[in-house]
C-alpha cells in the first residue's frame, strides 16, 4: 500500500455545515480516510487532515476544492488567516511507499486539473515552487485576496495553472 497525506485549508471556520459538506467530499472517496478536522471562527479557516492512496487523495482533494468553490464567497469573508482562496493551500506529505517527488508530481497535475477544469489561478509553493520568489506562500500570500486582483496582472504573478 501507499500512502500520502494532505492537510487542505480552507477559508471558512464559521459556518460548519459548510465544512461538514467539504468533509463528505472526502469521506465518499474509497481508499481515502478523514483523520481530523478542526474549525476556528476567528481565524475563520479550517484544516482537513486526510490520508490515502495517492490517486485516491488526488480525487478527493480536486473534489473538496470544487465544493469548497461552490460554498465559499472570498468577497463576503473576513478572518484573522492571510488567505487567497476557498481552498487556500493544498499540502502533501508522502507517508509510505512514496516519495516526496511523487507527492510534487501529484502537486502539478492536481494543480493542472483545477486550473483547467475549476478555471481557479493556482499558485505552486515550496518543493512544488516554479519559481525562486513562489517557494515561501507567505510571499504569494502577500496583498491577500483582497490585492489579488492586481497583484495577479504582474507577469511574474501569473499563476502556475488556471485563469489570470
């Protein structure tokens, strides 16, 4: 078996029958297990941990961000978090049997496939990073959401995958 493991935050930490139906998302996925979650109104963010099958946790996360896009208006938000997005960070860890490579190989064609199909800017960070100046997220971070407009016509802000 292998297994990976990601931690998706999400801006919403308020309404939690908003996290419950991003939750469930996860919870349909075979081979996929919801570890925790835990909200926090302040920050109004939520942290998701699942693990599982590599492919399987790529299924689940494409589809608790899709949730995530349909249920959460960044325009109608606040919270104490620095946040870009419904779904504002995507992290996977190899836990067995993988590599930190195929966790970054994952990364981009997650990324690619919300891009495409969500028609959501996705930005890739740290190991994943396609650029020197996107490897520290409190850098893409910078201006927040509430900046991102035209933060996001700079050439050097053009997002890995998905609409500018």
């Amino acid at each position: 078996m292998r297994l990976i493991e990601s931690v998706p935050n999400f801006s919403e930490g308020r309404r939690l029958d908003v996290i419950e139906q991003i939750v469930e998302e996860a919870r349909k996925v075979e081979s996929v297990w919801v570890l925790d979650y835990s909200s926090d109104p302040d920050h109004n963010r939520s942290v998701i941990t699942i693990t599982g099958e590599p492919e399987a946790v790529e299924t689940a996360l494409f589809s608790m961000t899709q949730k995530a896009e349909e249920l959460i208006d960044l325009r109608n938000h606040s919270g104490e978090h620095p946040r870009m997005g419904a779904t504002d960070v995507i992290p996977l860890v190899p836990v067995m049997n993988t590599t930190k490579e195929e966790c970054i190989t994952l990364s981009k064609r997650l990324g690619k496939r919300i891009g495409e199909e969500l028609k959501i800017p996705v930005y890739l960070y740290e190991d994943s990073a396609s650029a020197p100046e996107r490897v520290s997220l409190s850098n893409i971070r910078k201006g927040e959401f509430e900046n991102f407009a035209s933060k996001i016509e700079s050439e050097q802000w053009k997002p890995d995958f998905g609409p500018s």
